[in-house]
C-alpha cells in the first residue's frame, strides 16, 4: 500500500515537472479542457440541472484554477484560469461584436509583445531604481549600459541625463515600448540609443554594465548567457529577481512602491 502510494506521488510529481517544461499557453490550453472534462463528467453524475451557464463557468473557472495551482503555475495563471470562462460566458452574453475581442487582443499584443512565450512581463523601473542604478556608474570614466528589454526607454532616459559620460542602449521587442522609447530617444539625450529585437540573439560583449528586469523564469538561461558572453569585470543586475544557486555581489533594497531589491553579480574569470 505505501509503496503504491510512494509510486503514485512520483509519478504525478514527474508529470507535473513535464508540463512545466512546455510552453505556458499550451500548458493552459491543456487545464481549461482537463476543467472541461471534469465538468462534463460532474454534469453527467451529479443533480446539478438547476445550475445557470454562469455558475458552469464558475465552477469551469475554479476547477481550472485548481489545477493550476497543483500544477505550481504562476500565480497569474491562477487568477487567469479562475476569471477565463466566467468572462467568456458574460460577455458573449451581452452580444459583443468580435471585432471588440479582436481588438483587445491586438492592443495586448501591441504593448506586452511574447509575454505568452517569454514568460516576461512589461516592468517598468522606478524612479528609485534609476537613482540608485545611477550611483553604481561611473561618475567621469566612460562605459556602457544596457537595459535588456527597456520597454519605453524611462529608465535609460533618466540615466543618460545623470550620467552623460555613459553611453546607454536598449532593445525591446514589444512594438509600443519600442516605438514610446525610439520617439524618446531621438528627441532626448545623444548618448542613448533604443533598437528592436530579441534580446537573446544579442551579444553582451561590448558591454559595462548589464541591467535586466525580467521574472524569475529566464534567470538562469541569462546567467548563462551573461557568463558566456560579458567580459571579466563587467557587472550584470537584475532588479527583483534573483538567479538561482549564484550569490550577489552586492544587495541593494529599493525604498519604491513596489519594494524592489537590486542585485549585482560581477563577472569574473572563472565564472561559469
């Protein structure tokens, strides 16, 4: 009987570390039907007749975020698959053209960009955040900064006027961040520059100072890719989020809204 169960637990703990690994939107298509199922066959076994649509997509809704959580997805994904079916179900009830859905979702895509993909979302840095940035950079060498997924370029913005002996870049791959930011940097200081793409495909080699404000997911791959391409010396922080198994250099708490933490890892030699 225990080893059964020991076996059980293993099992479902590997399933779960497998749907881990996939994409996050496939893994979500997969709970909403998984919910779909369930009430299907709680429909067929129980006398809940009575019930409205509505209430079938509530239940939908908190079955689905039930599974999300035992499955240790964000908790965004939580909060998305609780409210997901309940909304449908209201707003087709008031008869919505789908030009309004279409729309949404163009609008979304426009200014979060491969959220979905990514598993980055769009965090702007405060204005605390650049204060203190500003006081880690030099005061009169010169250097480069970059700002791995700038949004609208408010941080650069702010840095590049506080040290113009800098020379500051971002790249951004969300088409209104990169737009807001581009149109800024033409108007504002010569010593900044915004481009699109991905910052993946970029090479850090050329730079001082890397600035990143991700998520906890894409830690460790930028680790590696920190480690693998930035120069002995050079420094990498991440605003919030930590990289796992590698101690900062330096940790410095932030007095903003959001309570932010900067953390600041040097790259030496033999970093690995």
């Amino acid at each position: 009987m225990q080893t059964s169960f020991r076996n059980n637990f293993l099992s479902t703990k590997k399933a779960t570390s497998a749907l881990t690994r996939l994409p996050p939107a496939f893994v979500a298509l997969l709970v909403q039907l998984l919910a779909l199922c369930t009430m299907l066959l709680v429909a067929n076994t129980l006398p809940l007749q009575k019930l409205t649509m509505f209430e079938w997509a509530v239940l939908q809704g908190v079955t689905a975020a039930t599974i999300s959580h035992q499955l240790k997805m964000p908790i965004w994904w939580f909060l998305i698959h609780l409210i997901f079916t309940p909304a449908l179900v209201a707003t087709l009830a008031l008869s919505l053209s789908p030009l309004w859905f279409f729309g949404a979702f163009l609008v979304i895509a426009l200014i979060f960009g491969k959220t979905y993909q990514t598993q980055v979302p769009l965090y702007l840095s405060s204005q605390e955040a650049a204060k203190t940035l500003a006081s880690l950079l030099p005061n009169k060498k010169k250097f480069s900064f970059i700002d791995l997924g700038c949004g609208c370029g408010g941080l650069l913005n702010n840095l590049s006027k506080i040290r113009p002996n800098g020379s500051f870049h971002g790249i951004e791959a969300a088409p209104i961040p990169f737009l807001l930011g581009k149109l800024q940097a033409i108007v504002s200081t010569p010593n900044k520059t915004i481009q699109w793409g991905n910052f993946w495909k970029h090479n850090l080699s050329s730079y001082d100072v890397v600035y990143a404000y991700l998520s906890p997911v894409p830690m460790q791959t930028l680790w590696h890719k920190a480690c693998r391409e930035m120069q002995p010396g050079s420094i990498l922080i991440s605003n919030s989020f930590i990289i796992p198994g590698v101690k900062p250099e330096k940790t410095l708490e932030l007095n903003d809204f959001t309570g932010s933490t900067l953390y600041l890892w040097r790259i030496g030699e033999n970093t690995e």
